[in-house]
C-alpha cells in the first residue's frame, strides 16, 4: 500500500494496487459513469462519442480513456481520434488495430518458439521481454 494523491479530487488515499489512481469516493463516481454509459450503449449500439456524452453527462475524455483501456466499445469512434499505436488506422477499442495486434502476437509467438527450440528452460519473462523490446523499435521505426 502506498500514500497517493486522487488523480481527480487530489485527496490523499491508500492505493491498494499501483494501478489505484483514484481514491474510493471517485472511483465510485466513475463507475456510476461508466455503468451509465454502458448501459445506454446497450440500447444505442451504433451511438457515436458525441451522442454519448450528450446523452450520458460522461465526458469526452473519460470515454476515451475507457476505449483506450478497452473496457469499452464505440461504434462512432472518429471524433474520439483513436489510432492505432503501430500503423495509425483508425480503431474502437483498446491501442492496435486487429493486423497489428495479431501480427504482434505472432512476432511474441515466434520469439517465445525460437528461445524454446534453443534452450528447454529458458525463463519466460525473458522472452516476453525481447518481444515487446521488437515491437517498440518497429514504431519508433515508423
Ligand atoms: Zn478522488
Ligand atoms: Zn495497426
């Protein structure tokens, strides 16, 4: 546990976990905006980030943030702006588009295989290590 500040009111709160960054009376509030935004997502499957947020109260960015972290998805995502991180085609959900992120995952594959077939007990987070080490060079190549 550690002392931390609410990234949204600023109180001081005891973060059970690094990824806590806000404290129980935000992280509340947020979630009543999110469960909000769900459910009218839930009727309104096509709606677009606009209609959302005029519909919800739930701000732009917080939407974005949830897209981002890919807790959810948004039909009408080009006024949100979100890129994929490898090549920048326009996506839902989350940071790659579904050819990057497969190709990555194929690139990891292969990595992991390689090691593998070299050395039985090569530790694992090794590997995942080159991995993600290959995919930051090819963006900064990019
Ligand atoms: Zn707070
Ligand atoms: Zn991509």
């Amino acid at each position: 546990m550690a002392l931390r500040n609410c990234s949204n009111c600023g109180t001081l709160f005891n973060a059970i976990n690094p990824n806590m960054r806000l404290c129980a009376q935000c992280e509340e509030d947020e979630q009543e905006r999110f469960d909000r935004v769900k459910e009218y997502l839930k009727e309104h499957a096509t709606a677009t980030v606009i209609e959302i947020t005029k519909a919800t109260g739930v701000e732009r960015k917080e939407i974005f943030e949830w897209v981002r972290s890919g807790r959810i998805e948004i039909a009408g995502i080009e006024g949100l702006g979100i890129q994929c991180e490898s090549c920048g085609t326009a996506i839902t959900s989350g940071r790659f588009c579904v050819q990057c992120a497969v190709r990555m995952q194929q690139d990891a594959k292969r990595a992991l295989g390689g090691r593998k077939s070299q050395r039985e007990s090569a530790p694992r987070s090794k590997s995942t290590f080159h991995a993600a080490n290959s995919i930051m060079r090819r963006r900064r190549d990019d």
